[in-house]
C-alpha cells in the first residue's frame, strides 16, 4: 500500500509546530491529556454504525451525510443508504436520481451529487488511500480526506471538525488559525491511536465541551483545560476560533428553502417551468424561482429538457 501521501501529515507537522505559540501547544502535549482521553474513550464512545466499520467506502458516505447535518437525522438514513449503494460501483451505476431520492432528509443535496460523481472515480481507479488521493476525489476537501484516513484506514491523520476545533480553542485559552487548530490536533493524537483519539475528542466536544452549557466537571481534559482553569472569562476562545461554526441564517423564506422545496418535488416527479414558483414557495416572484433552480441546474442536481424539470 503506497504510504507517501500519508507522510505528508506527518512532514508537514515539525513547521507548523514551530511556528506555533509553543506554550499553548506544551499544554497540549502533555502524555497525560492524551491517555485520559483514550481512558475515557474507551468506554464512553457512543455507539454508531460508522465506527464498527473501516470500509472506506461507508466511512465516505457517513462523513458526506454528516457535513453539517447532525447525527439523529444521520442514523436512519446511513445504512438504508448502503443498502440500496453498498459499493461505489454499485452507486456509479445507478441514476443520480436514485443517489438523491436516497438522501432524501439529509439536506444539502450537493453533497450527493459529489458522492455519485466520486463512486465514479472510485468504481474506475481504485479506493485511494493516500491524502493526495484522497483530495482528488470530487466534493472531498481536507477534513474529509482526513478523516477517511483515520476511521477507514487507521492511519496517524487528525481530524478537526467544529466539536475538535471548539475543545482545542478552549483547552488553550484562546482562539486559533486554521493552521494552529490542525497543528493542534496533529500534536495532541498519540502515534498509532489516530482513530480512538479522533473518536473520543469529538465525542468529548459533542458531549461535554458544547458550544453552550458545556459540562466541565466530568470531562475528561478538564484538568488541562485552560478556560476552565481562568474561570470561563468572555469572550469563550472557541467563537470566532477556525473550524468552529456559527448560526445560519434563518432557512425560512430563503433561497436554500426554495431549492429543498423544489428538489422534493422532483423526488416525486417531473415538475413544469410554469409550476417553478408555486412549487418553490413563490407564486408570485417567478424571476427568483428561475434564477434559484438555475442554480440546482448548475450544480448538477437537475435537468430541463422540453419545460419539464427532472432530477440529475
């Protein structure tokens, strides 16, 4: 198995740690946080389908289902969604219109189209196992080649998600750059444990570190926590920190709505371009609907042939 593109992680870590505040990063390099929070993980990961696999191709399809979709939604769609596409040559040969009537409920159908227009790279050259590869692979981006790394192949990668990025914010006392969040994570992971530390820090973001209320006093890495230690002074370091996400905008009434709206019909059926506006929630703007289901156009979700608007 060609290695070179994971040895990239780690040749790239040694410049990014001496470029980095190093007392913030000792904080984090202390053997001790990192066995308390494999300690911790080892009996209080929570139980989901992804982590009793390391197929590489259902370790792809639950990282895209859980790109800004959380976890309940994600659970009963998951392994309907292998059902029907257990493999990426059986999701490569089947009408994008079957990959988005499967992701139905997900939201942010996009990320479907990128997945179908993977399983076709994938069914052609092979599953790629180096982050280079990975990140040729359409709709793959840092985070997910990453993670597919660690969950799939258990290779030495860190992942930093907005649970990851929250913990690590606030374990050193302040917020981080991009660069400094993942040099973070990439020298906190012990060698050789990439996927139980990947696993236990999220669930410790998700459950205990949470962006309100968090739950300081059980948390594993509350010893070495840093904002805990000063007392939780404003501004908490994670607002504003890389990687860590804020509010949306409101979904009533905007264009994402209209193109949830008119995606869902087109799960049913073709719809007409003189039904566009009423379909969409617009009945009497029909330049937004156009200019709106333009966009699904553009982005590969939908086709137009003789007025009728059809999935794929």
């Amino acid at each position: 198995m060609d290695l070179g593109g994971r040895h990239a992680l780690s040749m790239a870590r040694s410049d990014q740690w001496a470029a980095a505040d190093t007392g913030y990063f000792r904080t984090l390099l202390v053997p001790a946080a990192a066995r308390a929070l494999l300690a911790w993980g080892a009996t209080q990961l929570r139980d989901l389908p992804w982590r009793r696999t390391r197929d590489p191709w259902a370790v792809l399809v639950s990282e895209l289902m859980l790109q800004q979709t959380q976890v309940p939604r994600v659970l009963p769609r998951y392994l309907a969604f292998l059902k029907i596409f257990p493999t990426p040559a059986v999701c490569a040969a089947a009408p994008l219109a079957d990959v988005l009537r499967a992701w139905d409920g997900l939201g942010y159908n996009r990320r479907a189209v990128n997945l179908h227009r993977a399983a076709g790279v994938i069914a052609r050259q092979g599953f790629p196992d180096t982050l280079t590869g990975l990140l040729a692979l359409p709709g793959v981006g840092p985070y997910t080649a990453r993670a597919v790394l660690a969950y799939a192949y258990e290779a030495d990668a860190a992942v930093v998600d907005t649970n990851v990025a929250r913990v690590l914010a606030r374990l050193g006392g302040r917020p981080l750059t991009a660069k400094e969040a993942q040099a973070a994570a990439d020298g906190f992971a012990p060698a050789g444990e990439a996927w139980a530390w990947n696993q236990a820090i999220m669930d410790v973001g998700a459950r205990h570190c949470r962006p309100r209320s968090p739950r300081c006093d059980d948390c594993p890495l509350a010893p070495w926590c840093a904002w805990r230690r000063a007392g939780h002074p404003a501004p908490d370091p994670a607002v504003g920190s890389a990687h860590v996400s804020g509010g949306q905008s409101p979904f009533a009434g905007s264009d994402r709505q209209g193109r949830g709206r008119l995606v869902a019909a087109l799960r049913r059926g073709p719809v007409s371009a003189d039904e566009l506006a009423a379909v969409m929630g617009w009945p009497g703007d029909p330049e937004r609907a156009d200019r709106v289901a333009a966009t699904l156009v553009a982005d590969g979700l939908v086709s137009v042939a003789a007025g009728q608007l059809r999935l794929g």
